[in-house]
C-alpha cells in the first residue's frame, strides 16, 4: 500500500515539472504493485492518472483505453469519486474526436455523481 502510494506521489512531482515520461513510468510501477497487492481502488487511481497524462500529451488514442479500465473499475467499486473524474476526463477525448454529444453526456453524467 505505502510503495503504492509512493510511486504514485513521485509520478504526480514528475507530471507537475512537466516530466511526463518518468511520471507515466512512476504510475506504471503504481498500478503495478496496487494490481499485485489487490488494491483494486489505488489501481483505479494510478489508471486514471495515466489517463490525465495522455489526455495532456495529446494522445487521445491512449488516454481512452487508460480511462475505459478506469470507467470499468470505478464502476465494478461503486466509486462515485472515481467515475465522475473518468466521466470527466472521457468526455475531453469525446471532445477531441468531434464527439460532441457523447462528451455532453459524460459531463452531465459526472455531474449528477457529484
């Protein structure tokens, strides 16, 4: 649990000085030991974060298979918290793709979470 959440706090000091490739290794290692452990909530986390990551890179591609785990695992929890971020960060990539009902959905859905 605290290796968990350790890499997961270095990965988010990367990600703030814009070092993005070492902050997706340090989720990587995040998500990792929380899967080995069965810390299905911490890997939820490290998951979305990745999310956040690819969605600030551009890469929309990535971030979607990184925010559907995510969507699956908040949901499987019944994290609300969790959901509502994923919804929110599903809809930036609807957005992107020109899927702009699909995105105004997402919102209103995370929104009603909240």
């Amino acid at each position: 649990y605290n290796n968990t959440k350790t890499a997961n706090n270095i990965a988010w000091c990367l990600m703030a000085k814009e070092d993005y490739q070492g902050a997706r290794e340090w989720y990587r290692r995040s998500a990792s030991v929380a899967q080995r452990c069965g810390d299905k909530h911490l890997l939820g986390v490290s998951l979305g974060n990745m999310a956040a990551i690819f969605i600030q890179q551009g890469d929309f591609l990535a971030a979607r298979d990184y925010v559907e785990k995510r969507l699956a695992l908040a949901e499987a929890l019944g994290d609300k918290k969790g959901l509502s971020v994923s919804l929110s960060h599903l809809s930036h990539i609807q957005k992107n793709d020109g899927e702009y009902e699909a995105a105004e959905a997402s919102l209103a859905w995370a929104v009603a979470l909240a």
